[in-house]
C-alpha cells in the first residue's frame, strides 16, 4: 500500500484533473486506513465526473466507514 499510495500522489500531480486516478488515490487512502483523507480526495474526483454513480457510492461508502 505504502507504493500504491505514492504512485497514485504521483499520477495525481501530473493529472491532478483525472477522475480515476482520484479515485484511485482516495481507494489507496482508504485501503490503508485513512478513510478522512479519502473524503476529501474523492469528492475531488467527482467534481471532474459529476454524473459518476461509481464516485457517488465511493464517498458514501468512505463516509459509512467512518461511523
């Protein structure tokens, strides 16, 4: 995971635009136990996909892990 998440901090500043690759790194923060930081990444990724299904049940998926 700890090379997961600095590839994915990689891939986002040289397409910090790209929905998936947000994604990924909000999937890396989360699979690692950092469901906060997902939070604040994900909706990120939404924000350049807003009619992504997939990214809405993300956020709520990493919001229910921290309850």
């Amino acid at each position: 995971l700890e090379e997961a998440l600095l590839a994915a901090e990689r891939a986002a500043a040289l397409e910090p635009k790209s929905a998936e690759i947000l994604d990924t790194l909000a999937e890396v923060h989360y699979r690692s136990g950092n469901a906060a930081r997902a939070i604040e990444v994900e909706p990120q990724a939404l924000s350049y996909s807003p009619n992504d299904q997939y990214l809405k049940d993300q956020i709520a998926r990493f919001r229910n892990a921290q309850k």
